[in-house]
C-alpha cells in the first residue's frame, strides 16, 4: 500500500477531505495540461470543472489501486478529445496565454526581456505541434509524468510514447530554431 492508498479510499467513502487532498495536489497540474491542449483559458477551466465532476461522481467505483494522478490526466483527455470531435465543425477563434512559468529571478531587465522572449517563441512553438505530439510532451516534460503513466493515459505502448516524445522534441526545436529573433523577418 503507497501513500495514494489512503487518499483513494477516502475518495471511494465520499470524504470531502480526500477531494480536497485530490483536488489540491492535482488541480494546477491538470489546469495546465488542459491549458496547453485547448488554448484556451475558458475552455481549460470548463473541462477541468468537467474533470473534477467525474471524479466526484466516480469516486465510489475507483479500483483500490488506482493511479489517481493518471485517471485525472485519462479523464481530462477524453473530455478535451471530445471538445474537439464536437468543435470540429464550427471555427473556434484561439487564444494563446503564457504556458512557460518561469521560477527564475532575473538580475537585469535585458535578462528579463530575453527570458520572455524565448519563453514566447517556446509557446508558439508548442501550440504549433500536431496534437499527438503537443500532447506528450506536455505530460512528460511539463507535468513530469513517467512515460508508463503517459502510455496509460493515451492508450498506447510505452515505446510509442518515447518515439512520439522524441519525435516531439525535435519538431520543437525545429521550429523554434526558424523563428526571427527580436521580431526581424527572415
């Protein structure tokens, strides 16, 4: 039994302390893969309410031995796939935000105005990427989540997964590498 135990059954009794604990540890986590999936803030906050509903309504008939942080990241999933079969006919305008929070202390305004620059040209960069790749690399190297959980998640072989990472990677910095600095035209 892990430390996750506890928090499971709390969630199968319908404790509101192990939502809060659930809801607690994993809230940001999700935001920010919703957040980096839709593109936009609004959509984000909706599926994860969405999220969070399932849980509350599933929570009873979790398995004792559910990775909890990979059924939220499951449910999540499959509620934005499912926004997007239902969008795919109307034309959904797109929002970019910041995606790239940053913990460092800058010590000069140019380290700040370049920090700020490369973190743009990363999410443009990013929200670019097929969302098969977006995807993975979003939960592996932004929500540090270990490429089994991920495979879990989207359904696919572990190996699939560290292809598609590293397929991920490289467009990444392709078209990172192709973008003007300081807003000149190439």
């Amino acid at each position: 039994m892990g430390p996750g135990d506890d928090l499971i059954g709390g969630l199968k009794r319908g404790e509101a302390a192990a939502f809060d604990r659930a809801y607690e540890q994993y809230r940001s986590r999700l935001y920010g893969y919703l957040a980096r999936m839709a593109r936009r803030r609004e959509l984000a906050e909706d599926l994860l309410q969405e999220t969070w509903l399932r849980l509350a309504q599933h929570a009873s008939q979790l398995d004792d031995d559910t990775d909890l942080g990979a059924w939220l990241f499951t449910v999540a999933r499959n509620l934005f796939l499912s926004h997007v079969r239902s969008a795919m006919t109307g034309a959904d305008r797109l929002h970019t935000m910041s995606f790239w929070e940053s913990q460092a202390t800058y010590t000069t305004p140019f380290d700040l105005t370049s920090a700020n620059e490369t973190q743009q040209r990363l999410e443009l960069a990013l929200l670019e990427l097929p969302i098969d790749y977006r995807e993975v690399l979003v939960l592996v190297v932004i929500e540090h989540l270990e490429p089994i959980a991920v495979a879990r998640i989207l359904g696919i072989r572990p190996e699939a997964v560290r292809k598609r990472l590293e397929r991920a990677r490289t467009m990444l910095a392709e078209r990172v590498g192709d973008r003007p600095h300081h807003g000149g035209e190439r």
